[in-house]
C-alpha cells in the first residue's frame, strides 16, 4: 500500500490518498483542498499515477476536513461515506465556512455512514473503521490491521488530542475512545493524524501529555 501525505488550506489540514499499488484502487481520506492550485495538486497526482478513486472518507466533518468532498465527489464519482452523527455538521457546511469568512462548494451527502466491524473493502485491503468519538460526535479513526497504520483524525496526534470546546466535543468522551479504543491497537500502529506528523500508538501511549 502506498500512502500520500498532503497538507492543505490555511488550516494546515492533511488529506491522504492510499492506494494499492497492484490494482491502483484508490481511496481519498478527509479532502481538505480549499484553493483551486490545491485541487490541481490532488487530481495531478491521481493523474499521474493513473489512480481509479473508489472511495470518499470523511473521519469526522468539520469545515477543513471537508472542503474537497464536493470536488472529489463530482470529478471521480467514488462512493462516500462518513460518520452518521457527523450529518448535521456535513449539513451545515456552508454556516461552518461562513463562521471563518471561507467559501465552501456545498458537499454531497454520503452514500452511506460507517459501521463499527463492518470492513471497507479497498483491493487487497482492509479498513476497519473505529468509533472514536468526542472530538466530534460521530468521528471514526480508520485502521487498516495488514500494514500496522492507523488514520486517526482529529482524535490522536503527535503528543497531543483533538479539540473539544466545538460543537458536540466531549473531554471525557474523547479521552475513553483513545484508551478503549485507539490504546487497544498493538504499539507499533502508525498513527496518521488530521494535523501534524504521524506517530505511533506506543509512542502515545508513554509521551502525550493528555494521556500519561
């Protein structure tokens, strides 16, 4: 599995692309492409590498996390699917975008909403979706066993965790869903997080402050 990295927007969001390198079967994880140079730079790179986009994943749906689904959407036609108590901040994307004087090209409602134990099938690929909630009501992390990596959001970061003062955050909630859930993954997990550098969950577990 190949893993492409890119940071987008003035929130410094990071979009990941993954793709099996046998099939070129692709998926674009949390599309934070807000500029339309930021847009050339994704699909260019799904050009070059002749990548087929089969999936649209959003891990949680605030505003930075979002603002390239209708783009993605709408040039690949992939199936989305994103967290189902994350539909009313989806909804009020544009009022999310008005709060920080943005523009937002409306998102496309999801195909469906993941599913805790049902496996998101992406070539030689499994991705486990995980309930992570409280930086977010609904948000999920997305692990995938077979390469030992975890996609985790605003949930877990480099020696920090995600914000609870927004809308539907919750400090407690936050903090049981990276020990229950995120701290159960075996400690050589690499954590790909919505900000900032990876990680990994043993790491995390010995040196982010929020945790020790």
């Amino acid at each position: 599995m190949i893993i492409k990295k890119f940071v987008f927007s003035v929130f410094q969001e990071n979009t990941y692309i993954i793709w099996d390198d046998k099939s070129h079967n692709a998926a674009v994880i949390d599309p934070g492409c807000y500029l339309h140079e930021e847009e050339k730079i994704l699909s260019d790179y799904i050009s070059e590498n002749e990548l087929c986009v089969k999936y649209l994943l959003n891990t949680h749906c605030h505003i930075d996390h979002i603002f390239g689904n209708n783009f993605v959407f709408n040039k690949y036609k992939p199936e989305f699917i994103a967290p189902e108590y994350d539909k009313p901040l989806l909804e009020a994307g544009l009022k999310q975008a008005e709060m920080f004087n943005l523009k937002l090209n409306e998102s496309p409602s999801p195909d469906r909403y993941f599913v805790e134990g049902e496996e998101i099938v992406l070539a030689s690929l499994s991705i486990s979706p995980i309930f992570t909630p409280g930086h977010t009501p609904g948000e999920f992390s997305l692990y995938i066993k077979s390469e030992k990596i975890c996609f985790t959001g605003d949930v877990l970061f480099l020696e920090g965790i995600g914000r609870t003062d927004l809308w539907g955050g919750n400090y407690e909630q936050l903090l049981n869903s990276i020990k229950f859930k995120l701290f159960t993954l075996p400690g050589e997990t690499i954590i790909y997080p919505g900000h900032g550098d990876k990680s990994t969950i043993g790491y995390e577990m010995n040196h982010n402050p929020f945790m020790i």
